[in-house]
C-alpha cells in the first residue's frame, strides 16, 4: 500500500517472514503486494487447479505459512444467505482449518459453538494471522484464538465481548488483527477499549485506549511520522493515533460514519493520509513533521475521490486505486482526491453497488491481479490514465448473494507460484507459474 513496502515491513514485522508466503492480511507485509517472479503473463482459459477442498461459509481469506493453509469458517443448517439487518440469531460452529499446501490434504481442525447476530451472517471475516509458529484467529462475534500453528492446540482464548462489556458491530468482527513486537493489535469496543494492546503469548491486556459508538471495521496501521511511531486507528466517530507501546493518544480529528461504516485501512502518501467510507464519507488529513498531529484538509465531498467499502484500496505513485460503493473502478489524485478515472470494469459493463474487485500489485510493476466478486482472476494494468484488461479467467463460483445478485466476497491469498480462493463450498489451490 505504500509506496515503500520495505518500509513498511520495518514498521509491521520483527521477524523474517518467507517472501514466498502469505501469512496474514493483504501479505507478508500487509501490502497486498505478490513480488515473487516466474508467473503466467496471460491467463488460461481453464485454471490449473492443484487441489479443490470442502470448507463451510465465510467471507474470510486464507493464509498460507511454512507449507500449511488456514481458512476460518462457520458450519450451519440455518438460512445465513440473507442481509440480516434486524439481527435475527443463527447457531453452529465456528472453526479454523488447517490444511497441507501441497495436496490440500486436512492436517487439523478446531470448532467451538458460536450464535451470530450479525448482518451477512454466512461466516467468519479476519484472515488467520500467523506468527512465530502461532495462529490467530478471529471469530465473527468477537471470539478471539491463538493457537499452535502446526497442531492447532489451544495456547489461550479471549472473547472480546465478555472481556470488554459489548457487542458486536452490525457486520461483525472485521478488523484484522496486527502484530507489532511482543503485543496483539486487536479493534475490541467497549468503554475505553475501542482499541486493545494484548501478549501475543498469554492474551493479558497490555493498554487499551478509545471509546467509540461502534468497533467499526477498519485494521490498524502503524507507521513513522514526525520521527515516532504512530498506530492509526478509526472508529466511526474519529480518526486517531497512538503510541504503540503504550496506547496514549497523540492525536484525533472527527469522522462521521454512517451506519457505524469505516472499513479501509488508512492510506499514508508522505505527509497526507486518506481515510474513507459509507456514503461519501471521506476526508483527507495533512500530519504535522514536527510533532504527533494532524488537521483535515477536506471531508465529505463526493466529488472527491472515493467511498470503499469491501476492498482496500491501493496506493501508487500519488494515486490512489480502488473500488467505489457505487461500483466503478476509481483513480485518485493525493492530497487532493481529485478523480482522475473511474470506470465499471474489470467488474461488470455497468456499474453495481458494493461491486467488489480486490487488488493485488504484481511485484513493483503496474500490473495487478484482480479478483472479481464474480469469481473471475484478471491481470490488469492500472495508471493515472486508466485501466486496461489483458488476461482473465474464471476460477470459482460465487456462492453467496448480495444486492440481488450472486457474489464471492473473499481477499484471495497468492503464495509459492499459486492463488489460494475460497466460497462458502470449497478453497482451490491454483497454479500460476510460468
């Protein structure tokens, strides 16, 4: 996501991670940049599919680590194909799967009884994070796991909830957790508790900080200004910044969410940072270099720039890329938000609301792999000038609905020459060497 991702490996990661894998959110680096080398130029018209395994409902994305893929999901006979906004209860189980990368063989399982009452109730959202020979796993209604890696043995268990007097947010638990030396970077509710600092290894409350309407859903980012550290957190009622290591605020501006909506992670371009929902609700704000602190430089214009609200966006040069709530395909100029393109494709002819294409940059060059909430892989070229397709294929098929039309809502995963995708039927291992 920014321009750097060396950079920003320093700032997220304390140990080495294999290039080669994809052991949580948006990357090894949480970039959602793929920089292995040797992979198809064009796409097939049949994928190369190395395994296709039975897995259960789920928006979450897989995580592929030391060769073994982790997939959330959420086994039940309820109706859960349905928006849900009155938070009607369903039962069953929630689990996280393990399987062997190569032949998608099963290596271990672990399920507990779980009853949502959340909006798209089909499964689990957070990627898997795994760290150091542990797993974390997030549940939809706030349960929280850290497990060993290679057997699935419980280490400890937290349920967000309980811990911390609330409940979950209408869409559920969303955010992804963050690893940042000894602590667990975990989006919790509550009064005082918006944000939560927890040992990795024992799950003890290390700060908490924040107190907000609602969790929101946006993962939290760290990154280095004005010579420190800063964690950026939003909620629906601010954008605000930390110190990392004890959680005290350094900085707030207000946001307005509407319906309790910020989802992306913020976008840091030098001095400015983006942050954007719901609605229209977006803003620009400019951070001090001489001290921790921030003003807003525009808010709320639906002129400018965009609303994402399924996929992060995408920072490149100055620009920022990514899918609108309207359904286009949206090119933007940083600091100002002007919009340089926009467009319903590689998505549809027209455009379709929450219309969702995740975007993932091939190593450092201006191609991207999109995938398509209509099951679709593409190899696109993305500038400031606009988007050109030259390559898709057809890799699963959407198994849920939204907006009256059939989707697939999950951020693939691409590790070792291959992309890892799920439904709410089955994971597939496909094979994208040269």
């Amino acid at each position: 996501m920014l321009r750097n991702g060396l950079c920003l490996a320093l700032l997220v990661c304390t140990t080495v991670v294999r290039a080669d894998d994809w052991p949580q959110w948006m990357g090894p680096v949480r970039d959602n940049v793929w920089r292995e080398t040797g992979l198809v130029e064009t796409l097939p018209a049949s994928p190369k599919y190395v395994w296709r395994i039975p897995v259960a409902g789920g928006y979450s994305g897989p995580a592929v680590a030391k060769g073994k893929v982790y997939v959330t999901d959420y086994v039940t006979a309820d109706n859960v194909k349905i928006d849900n906004f009155d938070r009607n209860k369903s039962t069953g189980m929630e689990r996280i799967q393990c399987f062997d990368e190569k032949n998608g063989m099963p290596l271990w399982s672990k399920q507990q009884p779980e009853t949502y009452s959340i909006s798209y109730p089909a499964g689990p959202r957070s990627t898997p994070l795994v760290h150091e020979g542990k797993v974390y796993a997030q549940g939809a209604e706030g349960q929280l796991a850290c497990l060993h890696a290679d057997s699935g043995d419980v280490i400890w268990l937290k349920n967000l909830k309980t811990e911390y007097n609330t409940k979950a947010a209408l869409w559920g638990y969303a955010s992804q957790p963050l690893i940042d030396g000894n602590k667990l970077i975990v989006i919790a509710g509550g009064d005082g508790s918006h944000c939560v600092a927890l040992n990795k290894e024992t799950g003890a409350e290390i700060w908490r900080n924040g107190t907000a309407t609602e969790q929101g859903y946006s993962p939290p980012l760290i990154i280095k200004q004005a010579g420190i550290r800063q964690l950026v957190l939003c909620s629906p009622d601010a954008v605000y910044a930390v110190d990392p290591e004890t959680g005290k605020e350094l900085w707030s501006q207000e946001y307005k969410g509407d319906n309790g909506s910020i989802i992306m992670t913020p976008i840091q371009s030098g001095n400015y940072l983006f942050v954007a929902g719901f609605n229209g609700r977006n803003m620009m704000l400019e951070l001090a270099t001489d001290k921790p602190g921030a003003k807003t430089l525009w808010r709320d214009d639906k002129k400018l720039a965009f609303s994402p609200v399924n996929v992060q966006p995408f920072l490149m040069n100055e620009f920022v890329y990514g899918m609108d709530q309207g359904g286009e395909l949206r090119c933007c100029q940083i600091p100002s938000g002007k919009i340089e393109w926009s467009t319903p494709k590689p998505l549809s002819e027209r455009k379709q609301g929450s219309g969702t294409v995740f975007l993932v940059r091939a190593n450092e060059t201006d191609k991207f792999w999109m995938f398509a909430e209509s099951g679709d892989l593409i190899i696109g070229q993305l500038s400031p000038k606009g988007f050109t397709e030259l390559s898709r294929t057809h890799v699963i098929d959407p198994s849920n609905n939204a907006f009256g039309r059939d989707v697939v809502w999950c951020a693939p995963a691409f590790a070792n020459k291959r992309m890892y995708v799920r439904n709410d039927k089955e994971l597939v291992c496909i094979d994208l060497a040269k």
